[in-house]
C-alpha cells in the first residue's frame, strides 16, 4: 500500500503538511531521519505511517505516559494494532502486552525509555524484529535542551544491543543547533535525512494585552467561551489557585494543575480535562508537555513566562487540529520581576560548577530579555517569534495583535542612523565588514569577548542603542536590509552598508516602518462556522461526547473539533460524502459513520 493511501484511509486527511513526505519516505528508504517541526506540526504521522508500511515491528520512544496512551487510543480507534510499555501497566497487562508482541500482533509499540533496559523488555526486544526505531520529544536527551531526560542516554546502548540495527528516526520541535547537534551525535543517526520545517503556526493569533486589572480582563476574554477548551497559564501556584476559583465562581468549569498537589489529584485533573469534562485548565508550566488535545482553542497567559522558547510551546498547544485559536498574554511590569526572581532563585542544577551555573543563569537573564521585547514590541508579534527562531517573514502577517490594528508608518530614522554609522564606523576601524550579532552587540554596548578583543568598546556608536533588545534590533536591522540600505555577503554572512545608506546618513532621506498604531479592543479571531452550520455542529459534538463517554475515550479520539466543523460546513448524505470530510479515515467511518450521517439527516430535515 502506499503512502497516500495510508493518509487518506486510516487518518482521514488527503495532503501531507510540509515536511512530512519526505520523513517518511527517508525511512521507507532506510535511511535515519531527523525531522524538527513545531508543536502540531504532525509529527506522529511521520512514523506512524512508516510503520505501518514496513515490516516488521515499530518502537516508539517517548517520555510522555500520557501521551503514550492517548496516541495508542487514536491508532486503536482508526483500526490500528498498538500498545505501550510503561509503568502504568501492571504486572498481568504487561505478560499480556509481552505476549502479543511475540505472536506478531502489533505493528505499533510505544516505549518509555526507562524500561529499556528493564530486563524483561530488553530480553523480549532481542526477540521481535524490530524494523523501525522513532524517538519522539529527542531534545530531552540533549543537556542544553530544557526538558533533559538522563534515561534518553540510553537509547543508542539499547539500540547497539539489537541484533539487527533497525532505522532510527528522532523528532522533535526544538530547533536550537546546540540540541540538533546533541541529538545527532549522541543517537548516532547516520546520515540521516534533516527535514526542518517553517515553525510559523498560520492558524494561532498571537496577542498581548496589558490590562490595569487581569482578572477583569480574562473574564472579558472568556465570555462566549464556556464551552471552549483551553488552558491558562500562570507564574506561581498561588496564582493557579486564585484565577481557578475566580473562573469557578463565575460558573466555567475550570480545573487546575501544579507541582503542589498531590500526583492523583493531577491526573484526575488533567483527565477531567482531556475528556472535556472540564474545559478550562488553569495550570503553572509544569502541565502540558506531551498533552495532545488537538480541540484547544484558547492559551492564555496570565503572567509572561521565562523565555520565547517556553512561550512559543505553551501556547503552541492551542489548535492542533489546524482550527483558528487564540494566544493571548496579559502583560504587566510586575511579570519581570516575578521572572527575575525565578532565575535568580531556581534550584541549582547539581551536575553542574558554579560557573556553568552562572552561565545558564545568563543565558536566562537573555531569554527573559527577548521575552519582555515580545510584550513591548509594536511590530508584527508572529514576524517577533519566527525572528527570534531565524526565520524569515513577511513584515506584517495579518493574525496577530499588532497587524489586526490601524497601521501607522512609524518614522524610524534615527534608529537606522545609528545603526548605518555603526556599521560604517565598525568597517572604518577594522577594514572589513562583521556579521549582524557583533553589529547588534556593539550598539547594545555589550562587553562581549570578541567585541572587545576588536576594540569595538571604543567607537562612539558602542552601547548607542542599549535599551533597544536584541530582537527588536535584529528586526530593524532585517527591514533596513529589505528597504535596500544594508545587504549581506552571502558567502561570509557579513553586512555591508549600499550606496543607498548615504542618503539616511548625510542626506536625512525617512526610513518608516509600518507598526501598531494604538491598542485595540481585541475582536476574536474568525469564527468558521456560523448560522445554521452551527447549530449542527453543536448536535454532532453532543452526539461525538456521547458516543466518547460509552467509549469509555476522549472526544477528540472520535473527531476532532476541526473535522467536525467540517462535516457540519458538507453536511454529508451518504458514505462516500461522508468520507470527503477531512479528518475522517475509512475505519473511523465505518464505526461512527452512520451515527453521524443519522444525525445529520435529523437536522437536515427538522431545518426544511
Ligand atoms: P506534533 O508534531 O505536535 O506531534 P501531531 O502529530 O500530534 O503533532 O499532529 C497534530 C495534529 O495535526 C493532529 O491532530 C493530527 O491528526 C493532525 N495532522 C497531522 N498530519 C496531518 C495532515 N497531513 N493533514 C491534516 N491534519 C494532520
Ligand atoms: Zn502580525
């Protein structure tokens, strides 16, 4: 069977998402594969479907228990034979699973990397041919990654131990070079096939607020929303505990999550939230890492986390399912110095000395700053994020914030004056031209080595622009490039003044950039579906929850909020309609097609 089949059969969906093709088709190839796509990139599929196509069995590795169970319930569900191996299973489930996997009857096993080298799996694993070996989350085997799990390190030992090297795929979503490197070298992948997708999320608008009272605020945000699903993120536990309640007594069925309580108490939470009995998470950051509800449409943050990076993936987690959703931030002074104060006070990592410790704290003090820059920034906030990743983007992108208000052109000349002369007074000293991160550190006036060691401290243009953050400056930088008065060597990666600078630096000529013009009042992102449809998709919902609670499974493992969406914009009459909607695959139709054709025939004629 090929590939498109496959998609098209048991996942329902007719095109692949850039990059998955050509992940799969690395393995298929028997070639190791890296892929680093973003949170709801469609990462799964790209070993699921390998999976299935091969021989053989496929071992999934990941960190996340809850995931493990939810991805094994999803392939269930489309008809595909897969279990997991973790320490939720007790002694008889585990024979048991052990027992199938030697008589062939998976194709898909899920693995928690501690249990590798649990005697008994290791034994079983010399004995199931295993063809295809996916590491899922591969950052957390990487130190400099933030979710460091030293049980990944023995991953490439298990593997070794195999009688036969099996392909191995590793994905992730971090894209920094210093955990591609890591996960390369310590995985041993041989020249694997790199696929690095864009990590824009179309479909998320980014927003930041800075209300005088947030609790008014995220009440004004939440109305309309009581039957949407979504989490709110604050800084500290206490604060988890109050906004809880506040939503509580306004009548929102939210629920919470932190390190304070107790473990049962988390999971029946975040079960309660999964299975959208309750449909507001209020949590810190210690919730959500391998949560895959694919029908959140709201991430809100109560206070500005720590970094981009811890940004980006807590509110990546909003509309994975490809449905329009909300990330709002509500911003106040006060969230800088509570992050400050986490950095300065976080636990001290025992591996390392005092000066690595005093050189990851930098690197936090760092990550805050661009952090706060993305809560001040009046450009456009998605063009601030894929910035801050190295991405290029168009300079307004229509969905977020800051380019859903008026337009104006902001007069941006003496900035560009300032950075124009340091980039001419820097090739005027030196004699040659020098990359963008040492134009940006010298108008910082940071007392970076190489800055110094080139003497660059002592130009007058050194430290002209410190309170101008490094994004912020990198984003200027990249429109003055675009406007034709600086250019890159592209072979050296330098930056270089064109003849056209001369005109801001003697001649005055304006440089403008287009930017927010004044906060707006926020209209929420588009609705899809209106009028009649909508009434339809509330019935298919209530008929997608029921048949989930007998189930005993999550809704979203029926359908997504997406694929239903879709099915109530078609309104299918018959099987083969029904299997046009998107989201829908040939097992899943077969076992819930009726009762959603029934249903929809129902409202059909009850709107005649
Ligand atoms: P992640 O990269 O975060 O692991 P997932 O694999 O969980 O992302 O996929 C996120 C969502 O996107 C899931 O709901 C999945 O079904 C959906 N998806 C994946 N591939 C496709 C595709 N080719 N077309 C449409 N939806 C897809
Ligand atoms: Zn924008």
């Amino acid at each position: 069977m090929d590939k498109r089949v496959l998609l098209e059969r048991i996942f329902g969906y007719t095109q692949f998402r850039p990059g998955q093709e050509e992940l799969i088709d690395g393995v298929l190839s028997g070639r190791d594969v890296f892929g680093i796509m973003p949170t709801g990139g469609g990462k799964s599929m790209c070993y699921q479907i390998p999976a299935l196509l091969l021989p053989g069995i496929t071992l999934v590795i990941s960190p996340l228990i809850s995931l493990m169970r939810d991805q094994v319930m999803a392939l269930k569900a489309a008809g595909v034979p897969a279990a997991y191996i973790n320490s939720t299973l007790n002694a008889a489930q585990m024979q048991a699973v052990y027992r199938n996997l030697l008589a062939g009857q998976y194709k898909i096993v899920y693995v928690a990397p501690e249990r590798l080298d649990y005697g008994g799996f290791g034994s079983i694993a010399e004995r199931i041919p295993i063809s295809f070996v996916a590491v899922d989350e591969a950052h957390c085997i990487s130190q400099w990654g933030q979710d460091f799990r030293p049980s990944y390190l023995r991953i490439l030992n298990f593997i070794e131990n195999l009688p036969c090297r099996p392909v191995l795929g590793a994905y992730t979503a971090t894209a920094t070079k210093q955990v591609r490197e890591d996960v390369e070298r310590i995985l041993h992948l041989r020249d694997p096939v790199r696929k690095v997708t864009g990590f824009d999320r179309p479909n998320l608008y980014f927003e930041v607020l800075k209300p005088e009272k947030k609790d008014d605020e995220l009440l004004r945000l939440l109305v309309g929303k009581n039957r949407k699903s979504g989490i709110i993120y604050c800084a500290t536990r206490k604060k988890v505990e109050s906004v809880c309640e506040l939503l509580q007594d306004h009548g929102y069925a939210a629920t919470r999550y932190h390190a304070g309580l107790s473990e049962e108490e988390r999971s029946e939470n975040q079960e309660d939230f999964l299975y959208d009995r309750k449909t507001i998470m209020v949590a810190t950051n210690a919730f959500g890492m391998g949560i895959d509800k694919s029908n959140v449409s709201f991430v809100i943050h109560y206070n500005m986390p720590k970094s981009i990076e811890a940004y980006y993936q807590e509110a990546g987690r909003a509309g994975r399912d490809g449905s329009d959703a909300d990330c709002v931030l509500l911003f106040s002074n006060g969230d800088v110095q509570t992050a400050r104060f986490l950095i300065n006070n976080s636990s001290d990592n025992e591996e390392m000395d005092p000066d690595q410790q005093e050189l990851v704290r930098q690197q936090d003090f760092a990550r805050l700053e661009a952090m706060t820059g993305y809560c001040k920034t009046t450009y456009c906030l998605r063009g601030y994020i894929l910035e801050y990743f190295g991405q290029k983007h168009p300079e307004i992108c229509g969905n977020c914030g800051s380019c859903r208000g008026d337009f104006e052109a902001r007069d941006i000349t003496r900035e560009a004056q300032m950075i124009l002369s340091c980039v001419k007074r820097i090739r005027d000293k030196l004699g040659y031209d020098v990359g963008m991160t040492m134009i940006q550190k010298t108008l910082q006036g940071r007392k970076d080595k190489r800055v110094l060691e080139k003497g660059l401290q002592e130009l007058t243009t050194y430290g002209l622009m410190k309170d101008v953050g490094t994004t912020e400056l990198r984003m200027l930088m990249d429109h003055l490039e675009m406007d034709g008065y600086l250019q890159t060597d592209q072979e050296m990666q330098t930056i270089e003044l064109t003849p056209a600078a001369g005109k801001v630096l003697y001649h005055g000529e304006k440089v403008e950039i287009l930017t927010r013009k004044a906060p707006e009042e926020k209209t929420s992102a588009a609705v899809e579906v209106t009028g009649q449809a909508a009434e339809l998709l509330d019935a298919l919902k209530e008929l997608r929850n029921s048949l989930a609670r007998e189930a005993g499974i999550p809704p979203y493992v029926i359908f997504s909020n997406a694929t239903l969406a879709d099915m109530a914009k078609k309104q299918p009459k018959t099987m083969r309609e029904f299997r046009k909607v998107s989201g829908v695959g040939e097992i899943k139709a077969a076992w819930y097609g009726t009762a959603f054709l029934k249903r929809i025939q129902k409202f059909i004629d009850e709107n005649e």
